[in-house]
C-alpha cells in the first residue's frame, strides 16, 4: 500500500462488537484509514499479543463498541510523520497503543497508528524476519521473531513506568548490590520482565511468588529466591528470608489481597517502596502508621501523556512521571534491549480472527506463564 493510497484506504481490524457472549467479544470489519500526525509512526502489523485489559476494556463497558481492539503489536514502519526522529520506513518495530477506547487506531489491525515514546526497534541484523513460529506452545527467547517481539511492548512500559518513576530505583547498580526486590506474581507477563529487569539493569536481588512449577524458569530468568503463593506461611517464609533487605516491592496480580501480602512480607524493612499495577495503595489495605512505605500507582497508558480515568480512578500522567519514563526508554532500554527475553508463548493460528480465542483464554484463566500471540 503506497501513501496515497493509505490515505484514501481502508483496512482491516478488530473492533469490538457489542456482545459479551463467550467468542463474540468482537468481529472483523473494515474501518477507514486514519492520517497521521506529525508526531506519529504507521507500522505495517505482522503479529499481536493479548492482554488482560483487552478483554476487560471490552467486559467491563471502558470501551465503546466499534473501538479497535488490541495493546500490543510488532510489524514494519510504514510512514514516519516529519516531527519523528529515529524512526524511518522499513524499520522493523513493536509498539504499545491505548487499544479499546478509539477507531481512529489500536493493536489489532492491518495498519497501527503509533506515538514513537511506546515504540521499540530493533536490530535487524538479529532479528529473524522469516521466522515464522508455529501454532502451540514455544519457550521463552530473545526478542528476534515478530511473535515474540509483539508480547513485551506493554509490559515493558508498565516495568519501566514502575522501576524509574514509581519506585525510584537508582539506575547505578553499586548502589542495589545490598537490596532486595519483592516481584508478586514472577510468572505473569510483567513479572516475566520485572524480574528481567531488577537483575539485568538494576542489580537487583530478587524474590518472588508463583506456582512451583515455574520456579526453574523464573530462576533462569535472574531471580534468586521463589516462593510459592499458595503457601498458608509463604508471607512469614519470605519475611524471615529477607531479613529486613526487601526495599522495594512490585505486585503484578494487583488484587487488595496481593497487595496486602506484598505490604506484610516487607514490615521488616525500616523504609520500602511498593507498587501495584491496579493504583492500590495503602488505602486500599491495612497498615502500619508507623512504617515508612511509600506507594506507586503505575499504569502504561500514562506514558502516552495523558491523565488515563478507568472506572473511578483517574491516573495522572504528571510531568515528572514523564520524564523519568522518557529519560528511561530513550537512553536505558535500548542498550538492553537484545538481551531480554519474551514470555513463554501460546501462538495461535494465523489472522484477526484468532483474537476472540485469544480474549476468551485470558478472561477464562485458561493461560498460565504464557503470552498468547498472533499474526496477521
């Protein structure tokens, strides 16, 4: 598709279809082609990954119907608006969009309009462009297909929003070599990359939570203790392993109860600093006056730059939030970047149908440490 030719064109996408039956969470229809701005990227889609706010967006009503499904997506650059620097045609990328809400672009769709702060390139000389994964299970790899590339975007700007933003962990790794990381829920797409992150970028030491049977897999992934979440003890386990060394805390389930256990687990430590993925807050749980805890409330959509309302909270995306994420992703996460590995994948077969299988696993809980993935 030329320029011109994008310009007066349709395509085709996701868009929520108005149901909430189980495999009818959306169809697929042709939408108009949306100019670009001067200060965005079209990418050419080739694969996507689900999230659990896809589905939820669409259950829960935060999304109006006719709204292009889809946060994640990897493809090739199309078109470079003129304000846009490092970014130039044939690039290959992944990006992260506030799917769900607007027809005007999101994940799931032929072409995907993008704002470059949530953008990713990689190196094509260590990318496998014609590898093409198979349908079924595949296991955690450097981000080199287009499937894997595709899973991390999201996760990736929620890890970098929490750790340089709403944690405030200092970026020199002498100063983290004493310190531990408590990750609740290392086997969920972030924790996945949270722990990633602590051990590579931040030195880290690193505790977290699962079920036992993705112990091995988070240890080979950098963390240095795992417990198990089901365990009636594991919050006093944990305590008593810490030994008042657990300075920062992540929940990625982000339920009051996680949180709640996250909070428990470091009462140990003089001063901590805790996060969770869903704006809990000490508010939401029972605390200690007398403990000096401060608190997160990480989103990925405030890196878009815009306050993000869901439900009866609204997330202020504030001038220093961004810039401790820009400052991050321009200069931190590309030197990393070709050392990080995606999820372990659940790949479906390929087109945009695959989508409502794809949000039907997620809201089913039927996947577990595993992306599900797609192509075009």
């Amino acid at each position: 598709m030329t320029k011109e030719e994008y310009k007066t064109s349709s395509y085709k996408a996701a868009i929520i279809s108005g149901s909430h039956d189980e495999g009818k969470l959306i169809e697929i229809s042709s939408i108009e082609a949306a100019k670009i701005t001067s200060k965005e990227i079209l990418v050419k889609s080739v694969a996507y990954a689900v999230n659990p706010t896809d589905w939820k967006h669409i259950v829960y009503g935060l999304g109006a119907k006719g709204s292009v499904v889809g946060c994640d997506v990897s493809g090739v650059v199309e078109e470079v608006g003129e304000e846009v620097v490092g970014f130039k045609k044939g690039d290959i990328v992944s990006g992260f969009v506030h799917g769900n809400v607007q027809t005007r672009t999101g994940a799931f769709s032929e072409y995907v309009i993008l704002n470059p702060i949530t953008v990713i390139k990689y190196d094509a000389s260590k990318f496998d462009t014609d590898k093409v994964l198979t349908t079924g299970i595949h296991p955690s790899d450097l981000l080199t297909t287009f499937e894997g590339a595709a899973s991390v975007t999201l996760g990736l700007v929620t890890v970098a929003i929490s750790f340089s933003h709403s944690l405030k962990v200092d970026i020199e790794k002498s100063k983290n070599s004493n310190d531990y990381i408590l990750i609740w829920g290392g086997a969920t797409a972030t924790g996945v990359l949270a722990i990633q992150f602590a051990k590579l970028i931040y030195g880290l030491k690193v505790i977290t939570t699962s079920s036992p049977k993705n112990f091995e897999y988070l240890k080979s992934l950098g963390a240095d203790e795992t417990f198990d979440y089901n365990d009636k003890e594991v919050v006093s386990k944990i305590k008593s392993f810490g030994k008042g060394s657990i300075k920062y805390g992540l929940d990625t389930i982000a339920f009051p109860e996680t949180f709640q256990s996250l909070y428990d687990a470091t009462e140990t430590t003089n001063q901590v600093h805790l996060d969770s993925l869903l704006g809990l807050t000490g508010e939401s749980i029972k605390t200690d006056a007398s403990r000096k805890v401060t608190y997160g409330t990480t989103l990925a959509y405030t890196a878009l730059g815009k306050d993000v309302t869901l439900g009866p909270k609204t997330t202020k995306s504030t001038p220093e939030l961004q810039a401790d994420y820009k400052l991050f992703w321009e200069t931190v996460l590309p030197k990393y970047i070709d050392q990080l590995k995606s999820n372990n994948l659940k790949v479906l077969p390929k087109g945009l149908e695959s989508a409502n299988e794809a949000l039907e696993l997620l809201r089913q809980n039927k996947v577990s440490g595993e992306k599900v993935a797609f192509r075009y």
